[in-house]
C-alpha cells in the first residue's frame, strides 16, 4: 500500500481523512466495502454507515433485487 502524507486544515482528524480517502476510493468502485474500512481503519459497520451518512450505496443493487437474489 502506498503511504501519502498530506495537509489538512486542523480542524480535520487523522480519522476524517482515512475516512474520506476510503470513501472516495470505493465510490470510484477501485477497492471493496471491505478494503475501504481497512483503509478507514474502522469497522466495516461502521464504514456501512459513513456511507449512508454520505447517501452511497453500499452494493450495486436496490434491497428487493438482494432479496430476490438471496431468494427471501
């Protein structure tokens, strides 16, 4: 993995860029939920929820195609 340093107004924390960064990849559909939350380095629950937060879709498809799909 690539280490970057960067600036960032004071009013940022460490997290909140680890965050945004890991957003930003995974809305780009360059990495998984997963790799996103190792790189936010929280919980991908956690990263689950910084994303509806943000109103991004977590998985490409509506809940009723998942259920469909998993046949419920």
């Amino acid at each position: 993995m690539k280490v970057v340093q960067v600036k960032v107004p004071e009013s940022l924390s460490e997290r909140d860029v680890k965050v945004a960064a890991a957003v930003e990849a995974f809305s780009r559909g360059s990495i998984s939920v997963g790799k996103a939350a190792e790189i936010a380095e929280i919980p991908i629950q956690e990263f689950l929820l910084e994303l509806r937060k943000r109103g991004l879709p977590a998985y490409p498809y509506t809940d009723k195609e998942a259920l469909k799909e998993l046949k419920l």
